[in-house]
C-alpha cells in the first residue's frame, strides 16, 4: 500500500519509519503518524524533521 501513497505537500514518495510508526517525507521535512494501521496524511497532524 505504501506504494500508492505519496506526501500531500510535495507529491514525493514515502518511506516507512516501523520504529516510530510514521511515513517520512523528506523534500517536505515532515513525519506524517501511522495510528492504528492508518496513515494520517493531515500535515496539521505531521511533525516536523529536525
């Protein structure tokens, strides 16, 4: 599935953090969470990268 699911901002593909339960954007510099199975693609829910 995380294949068709790209960041909301930039349109960049995605990678997986399983640790901390997050797809990374990058080009974007945000952390978008995983709850409960479901990727939450708000960047009002995403965290910044330092």
């Amino acid at each position: 599935m995380l294949e068709s699911l790209v960041c909301p901002v930039t349109q960049a593909t995605l990678s997986y953090d399983a640790g901390a339960q997050e797809l990374l954007s990058a080009p974007a510099g945000l952390a978008f969470p995983i709850r409960g199975g479901i990727p939450i693609m708000l960047v009002a829910e995403a965290r910044r990268l330092d």
